[in-house]
C-alpha cells in the first residue's frame, strides 16, 4: 500500500492477468429484468408528476417515498407505445 505523496507501482503482466482473470471468472449478476412505474400500463401519474396510482394494486403511491421514475413491482407490465 502507498501513501498519498508516493506514486503507486507500475503493474507487472502477471498483475493484469490476475485481474483479468478475476473479472472473467466473477460470477454473472443474477438480475430479472423489470417495468419502472411510469412505464408501466396499471400507472397513473397524479397531478405532482411523481405520485402515481396504481389499478393493479388498487392503490395511490405518494412521492418521496414512492416515484414513479424509480419504483417498481413484481405485477409491472410495460405500457404499448402511444
């Protein structure tokens, strides 16, 4: 480990082999793909432009802490082009 005022080692090959390696052999994300509220066909953005009602959930989501940009949940389905 270097300080801050000293300049760090230059990498050997056998440095980015290892690294490279590394990065190849991580594991994959294990992510699903998913419809964010304002994409979403049961999505009704309120009047503020970040609150939203949700017919699938039957429900009104109120922002900070639920927005549209951002949320999203198991029952989104992505809206048709308009």
């Amino acid at each position: 480990m270097c300080s801050l005022n000293e300049q760090a080692p230059k990498p050997t090959t056998d440095d980015l082999y290892t690294v490279n390696m590394c990065i190849i052999n991580a594991p994959a994300v294990d992510a699903v793909p998913v419809v964010r509220c304002k994409c979403c066909k049961h999505c009704h953005i309120l009047s503020d432009g970040h609150s939203f009602r949700c017919y699938s959930w039957d429900m009104d989501l109120y922002a900070p802490q639920y927005d549209a940009a951002t949320f999203y949940c198991a029952d989104g389905e992505r809206r048709e082009s308009e």
